[in-house]
C-alpha cells in the first residue's frame, strides 16, 4: 500500500495533532512533558506562516519545523517522531528549515548559522547528514522543590523584583557584562533586551535582583509553567568583582523558594557544559542535578 506524505503550514486546526506530537516526543525522550499546551498554541501564534511547516504521514503529523530570528543566529526546531522512519522525516523537514532561512536572509551579506538541539544520538546523526556541526553539549538541570533549606545573603546584600520602569538600563547593562565573555556571545541593545518583556510567560515579580547597597550586582530570570508545574530559569548572573563569594548560591535558593510559592514542582535551567565559571559545579552544590544532555548543532547559511 502506498504511503502518503505531504507537507503545509500548521495552523490553529492542526492544535490537536500538534500536542500530541510534542507529547509523544517528549515522552519518549525526556519521560515527561515539558512544554504546555499554551506554548504550543503561543509557538503557532507568533511565528510567521512560511517559518512554520509540518509533515504529514499517512494522515498523521509526525514532524515540524520552526525557524526564529536573534541577531546573527537561526534558533529552530526539527520535531520528529521517534520511530524507525524519524531519519526520513528530518531529512524532509531540514530541506524545508534551510528553504525558509534562505528566504529570511536574501540580500543579506552576514552570515547567519541555524542552530538546532539534538537530544539523543540518533536525531543527532540525522542532523549530521543533514549538514549539521554539533558545536556544544550542554546540561539540562532540576531541582525538585519539595525540600528546601533556608540560605542567607550578606548583610550588605539584598534581593528584589525587577522593576521594570526603573531598572531595565542597569539590568541590561549588568546582563551585557556577565555573559560577554561567554560562547558565542553577540551585543544586544538596550530596545532588543526590552523584546524580552513582550513575552507572554514574562512575569517581573519572577526576575530577582541581587544589589549591594543600590547597586545591582546580580539576577536571575525565572518564568512558570502552571501545566508542567516546573519552573524554568533562563538566566543567572553575578558582576565579577562579587563572585566566589556564595552569591549565585544565595540567588538560587531565594529563586527555588518563591517558585515554589507560586506551585512549581520542580526548577530547571540549561548550562554549557563547558562553562568557564564551574557554573555546573555551583548548582550541584544548590542541590539541582544533571536530568538530561543536548548537543548544539549549527548550519551556516
């Protein structure tokens, strides 16, 4: 009997045959969900037609592709199925993710890299033979949140919520200066940092100052999944001057208690794994644990 493939654009309709894939791969891969429903209907929302497509396989969707713009990289998604033919669909939907990049940098110059996560081995070969450069391995990490203890900071150290209206210019200024040094760093302007506070799951009671008198000296950026009741942090920094000294230790346990607060099971962030400040090692000592790995994997365009 014939097989039948076909792809289009995914729409609102297809919502339905959209979380199930996300909840079959996720399921399989990682052993649980991990991506809510709202942000699936939010991902379908808020990215243009022609940089979302899906595959179809005898009726059933059983592959996606999503393409995202930040600076001079291609943040994308290949989604597939995981079973025997997973090698076929993503061969399928990669030729689709190089088309729409394609499209998205015509009559530009620069070059700009799509950059995909290969979560097990055998999604990262299809990458490879599609063109893919694993560059970098990093860390999935949780905390469970049942049990926590109470930490506490200096007594010339205090943490608050961002303000948005007073403190984004020294926010963004102390977010440059952390991670500048970092892998494939790129300057962002004060008006790009501010995109992030359009973001649906943006919550300013959820990102925590750390300051020294008035100074802000460090944060840490949290966000909630009220679906998979896991809290997410996106971002920790401390200003060099104040590091080694337990800080980021004392961000942390402040952050896990008001997630929990606000009915999160567990905490969970991402980490290179080749991190030049041994931030691996601080969060162990916070009690989080390595639950899974992912390889970055880069196609220049």
């Amino acid at each position: 009997m014939q097989q039948l493939f076909s792809k289009r654009v995914i729409t609102i309709q297809d919502r339905s045959s959209l979380i199930q894939l996300f909840n079959n791969y996720e399921s399989k891969v990682y052993g649980e969900i991990q991506t809510s429903e709202y942000e699936i209907l939010e991902m379908i929302e808020s990215i243009p037609e022609s940089d979302r497509k899906g595959l179809w396989h005898d009726g059933e969707l059983v592959a996606i592709t999503i393409l995202t713009e930040k600076d001079h990289r291609l943040p994308s998604l290949i989604l597939a199925n995981p079973n025997e033919r997973m090698d076929l669909y993503i061969t399928e939907m990669a030729k689709e993710l190089v088309s729409s990049a394609m499209i998205r940098k015509r009559d530009r110059r620069d070059t700009k890299s799509i950059i995909l996560s290969a979560n097990f081995e055998e999604e990262m070969r299809s990458f490879e033979k599609c063109g893919f450069i694993p560059t970098r391995y990093w860390f999935q990490m949780k905390k469970d949140l049942e049990s926590l203890t109470n930490e506490t900071l200096p007594s010339s150290h205090r943490i608050t919520s961002f303000n948005p209206e007073t403190e984004t210019h020294d926010l963004h200024e102390l977010f440059e200066d952390v991670f500048s040094d970092h892998f494939d760093y790129h300057p962002t302007e004060l008006g790009e940092f501010k995109q992030r506070f359009y973001r649906p799951s943006f919550d300013p009671t959820l990102w925590f100052l750390l300051k020294e008198g008035d100074a802000v000296v460090g944060f840490i950026l949290c966000s909630v999944n009220e679906e998979t009741k896991m809290g997410e942090i996106s971002h920790l920094g401390i200003k060099r001057n104040q590091r080694r000294k337990g800080l980021a230790h004392s961000l942390l346990s402040y952050a896990f208690w008001k997630l929990r607060e606000r009915g999160m099971k567990t905490a969970a962030l991402s980490v290179d794994s080749d991190s030049y400040t041994d931030a691996t090692i601080v969060y162990q000592k916070a009690g989080m644990y390595v639950y899974r790995g992912f390889t970055r994997c880069d196609l220049k365009i």
